[in-house]
C-alpha cells in the first residue's frame, strides 16, 4: 500500500488544484475509470500520468485511438453530403463542409470517438485554480502546407478572428459569453492563455474538432480565400476541388506526425442519401462517411463494416414561448406529452438512438443527471393541460422543418400525435436554404416559426446546446445566438452559467438536475431522442475514423 500510496504522490507533482481534484474524486469511487480519462484529459493531466494512476490503482489503459499499423498504399474513395456553401472556416455549418476542414486543418486538440480530448496542434493544457484561464502549450516543429511555421501568433490569430462577433463566425455559437479576441493572448512564441469572460470547467471542449470551424490558420490569412488552397497542417494536402463533385487529397510527405498510411483520398459529393448507398453497394465508393437509418437499412444486413457512436445529435422542436398559445407552458407540456418517444425511436432509427428527456443532456453525457423521471406519453394528463390552459378544443398552429434525412417523418408523427388532443399542425418542410436563410432572427424559417424542427450535431458536452438555443437572447454578448423558442427565463440563465463554470463532475451533475427538471416544467423545446452516429465501409476496408459531430478521419485508413 505504501508503494500505491508512493506512486500516485509521484504523479500528483506538477498538476493542477483541479487536476489533483479529478484524481480524488477518481481514488474515492466518485469517477468511473473512463470518466478519469475523460475529465483527467480535459483538465490537462497527460495520457502517461492517468496511465499510472490506473496502473498504480490496478487498472491500465491505452489513450489513443486504435489505428492499423498497415503500409497499404490505396487510393481511399469516399461519399459524403455536398458541402452546402464554398469552403470557409468562419462559415461553414454543414457537415459536407466541415468533413472538408477536416481533411486539411487542425485543431488544438480532438475530441475521439469516446468523447475524450487527444492533443494534436496543442501539447498540453491547463488552468487556474477558478478555470476562468487556460494556458495551451503548441506543438513546436508543425509546418503549414505552404512551408510556414506554427507558432502562437497563428493560434491567437484564428481564434481572435472566430471570437470577434464582427467576424459573423459560426464558433461564436461556442464563444459567445465564454471569450472575446481581447482574452486571447499570446505568452511566448509556444503558449497561448485564453483569457475568459467567465469560469468554463468544459472550454477545452471548445478549442477541440467539437468546434469543427476553429482549424488554424495563417496569421494574418484571409478565410474567405480557403477553398483555393486548403491551407493547414494536415495530414493531407489538397490537389483538386470541385464544386458539387469531389475533392482529391494526397499524403503531406512533410506532416509533423505519423504520415497517413494511404496514398491520399478521393471524396465524391452527393446531394441526397440515396445515390451515396447505392455507390457503397455497387464499389464505387470504399467509404460512406455518415448515413441514416431512414434509406440505409441495407447497409445494417451485415455485409459491411458499420460504425455505430453513441451521441447527443438530436432534433429540436422549439415552440415560440413568446407567441399565443405557447406562451403558456402547460400546452408546450400538453405537445410533449402526446409523444411516444421509444416507439418514434424504433420506427424512425430501429433502436438506432436513445430516448430524450426535454433537455439538452443526452445519456451519452457523465454529467446527465438519470434520477429526474423520465417523460413519458400521457394523453390524459395533455387533455387536461390543455384545457387548464383555455384550450380544451385545441388549436391550430403550423410546423415548419428542414427537410433532412428523417426530420419529415418525425414532424408527421408529431403532428398526427397531437391531433389525439385536438391540436391541428400543418407540417411544412423546407430545403435548408430556404429554412435557414440568412440564420439570423428576421430572416429565417429555423428562427423564426411558431413551431421549428431543426438538427443538431453531435457535441462532447453540452455547452453549446445550453447557451445558444436556450440562453436568453443578447446580441453584445452573442447568448442565445439560436435561441428559436425565445425562451427567456433568468433562473435558466443562472443554472446554466453555475453548470459552465463547474469544474467537476458531481458538481456539474447537481446542476444538471435543477436545470434538467426546470425545463420539463417549461418544455421550450422538445428533444425527442438522441440519435446514433452511422458510417459505413467496405469489408476490405478498415481504418477509417469517424467522429460523432460529423468528420470523417482517414489517414490510418487501408484496403485490402
């Protein structure tokens, strides 16, 4: 016991208040050993010491992704979405675009497929004793694909350019309230020190691939310019773009790290789901990087390889909590209670996904708080609701979608659902240009209608879907950015600011709580389920590395 006791004395030295408060609350029974890794590696505790903390405890562990040791020297052909707009870091908000950031630029770190932080451009991290700085190391010897060096002057740069609300960047969904281009400083030509408005226990989250448009770039590098060169640090550098056809990319022979173990890559664009399985059945593609269930049921017989993730992707079904009659919240709780969430989970995703409480926290989550009860249909109690709410002959309101994989059916079922109350919805399903539209309040379907049902990427944690659609609305400090219900509560606000500065995990579980069973009671928004990530290859194919929010890694990816 005293050499256990010696040893983890030994790896203590050099961490943080907080990190030393991870390995308590790990040595006391309160972490699991992959919350450990998680938090541990959030914190900035390296992958060798939380090795040796399991070790010494009688556990062990690999902290990297597991990666094939093949030299095969394939050609690797890949179907995704089309990219909706031209290639921009500031802009992008698709998944077509942001699996194209990804194939070139990089992030300070990466959040896997286990929703842990690896470092990549950053070494390591840490903070303060109140985690409202944080200080990244930067990995000496990267070049940019035009010969440049990576210092800090380009990470200060990228985020200075994405935090600056002038900018109209689409990470300010991340940044705003949390950091402003002043907070982002420069300490020597290797360390960085965000500087933040307020404590974030998660804002390591925000500098990872979660926040796929933060790759970084040139100092001084003007983003709109991107799509012409795909300038990065990558393991890939580009050699052709085409609009609404593909993209080819091939092995940077001069990458910092361990150079890919294919000869590059040669992506496809398809503009439905249909066309891109039938490229993986036929062997015209070698690699689907995401599809539905809804149209993808072959590729679930076992004749390829899929990969399944757990996460908190969803669909939101904001109700305007400013507009009659959902601005009582007994008849936004009546519509909630029309729902038969694990029977839309099985017809819509064959189990594929998991069943939603009303809130943003996802069960992929540690920090989701599973002793608030779960909602579950009661016609009964929504009949009653209603009626208390003025309406006991219902009402009729519309529902306005975007038309995505199986978004439509879903508003079906919420509109066939309802009418078991008397409540009429006409459904409308718009093509994401027009239901997005400008993406700003004024000017858009997603913001803009009674009822709204939109999709949401997969996050490591739950930050972003805390603030922007939910957080009251203030143009200053960016809050509320998505806020589509107009849902303005200040006990909500305050909860949810005490959840982002937690840096533990019980305490962030606490609050959870609170915040979880505050909005059952409000319901501004619905959250039906939380889907599954699916990506799909051939049997001759292994490697290929996708992530919950949508990108599409393949530099270990061989065929045989």
């Amino acid at each position: 016991m005293k050499a256990r006791s010696d040893r983890l004395s030994q790896l203590r030295e050099g961490q943080t208040e907080i990190g030393n408060h991870v390995i308590d609350e790990f040595l006391a029974g309160r972490l699991t050993r992959r919350e450990l890794l998680r938090r541990g590696a959030l914190v900035g505790i390296s992958a060798p010491v939380l090795g040796g903390i399991l070790a010494a405890c009688g556990s062990s562990t690999s902290t990297s992704p597991s990666k094939s040791t093949s030299a095969a020297n394939a050609t690797i052909n890949v179907g995704t979405i089309t990219p909706a707009t031209n290639i921009n870091p500031l802009l992008v908000d698709d998944e077509g675009g942001l699996q194209m950031l990804g194939q070139t630029g990089e992030y300070l770190c990466l959040s896997d497929q286990n929703f842990t932080l690896k470092p990549v451009l950053a070494t390591s991290w840490s903070s303060n004793s109140t985690a409202d700085v944080w200080t990244f190391n930067i990995r000496p010897g990267v070049k940019f694909h035009d010969g440049h060096p990576l210092t800090a002057d380009d990470v200060v740069y990228t985020y200075q350019l994405h935090s600056n609300p002038k900018n109209g960047s689409e990470a300010l969904s991340a940044f705003g309230g949390v950091i402003d281009p002043s907070g982002v400083v420069k300490v020597d030509d290797y360390t960085v020190a965000f500087h933040l408005l307020a404590p974030n226990g998660n804002f390591p989250y925000l500098t990872s691939s979660d926040n796929y448009n933060v790759i970084i770039l040139p100092n001084g590098y003007d983003p709109a310019k991107w799509q012409s060169s795909f300038i990065g640090t990558g393991p890939y550098v580009m050699t052709s773009y085409t609009v609404n056809k593909g993209a080819t990319f091939a092995r940077n022979k001069s990458y910092w790290g361990k150079q890919a173990t294919n000869a590059g890559t040669n992506f496809t664009f398809y503009a439905t789901q249909t066309p891109s399985v039938l490229a993986l059945t036929s062997g015209t593609i070698d690699v689907l990087a995401s599809f539905a269930v809804s149209g993808g049921e072959q590729l679930l017989s076992g004749a390829y390889n899929v990969i399944r993730l757990k996460s908190s992707a969803h669909r939101e079904l904001s109700m305007r909590t400013d507009l009659k009659p959902f601005t009582d919240p007994r008849v936004r709780q009546a519509i909630a209670l029309t729902l038969n969430r694990p029977d839309i989970v099985q017809a819509l995703f064959k189990g594929y996904a998991d069943v939603g409480n009303d809130s943003p926290f996802a069960p992929v989550f540690p920090s989701t708080n599973t002793s608030v009860p779960q909602r579950v249909q009661d016609v009964a109690t929504a009949k009653s609701l209603l009626a208390a709410a003025g309406y006991s002959r219902g009402f009729a309101t519309q529902l306005i979608g975007n038309d995505v994989e199986e978004i439509p059916d879903y508003a079906q079922i919420v509109a066939q659902s309802a009418k078991a109350i008397g409540v009429d919805i006409s459904v409308k399903m718009e093509a994401s240009s027009v239901y997005y539209g400008k993406a700003t309040f004024g000017n858009s379907d997603w913001l803009d209608a009674t009822m709204s049902l939109v999709d949401y990427g997969d996050r490591s944690v739950p930050n972003v879907f805390l603030t922007a659609p939910l957080q009251t609305i203030n143009a200053k400090t960016g809050t509320g950015a998505w806020n589509a219900a107009r849902f303005n509560n200040a006990s909500y606000d305050k909860l949810s600011n005490e959840y982002i500065a937690a840096v533990d995990l019980t305490t962030q579980r606490a609050i959870a709580g609170k915040i979880e069973t505050l909005l059952l009671a409000e319901t501004p928004i619905i959250y039906g389920y939380f889907y599954n990530w699916l990506a799909a290859s051939s049997k001759n194919v292994s490697g290929a590395y996708p992530t919950a929010i949508g990108h599409i890694f393949l530099y270990d990816c061989t065929k045989s």
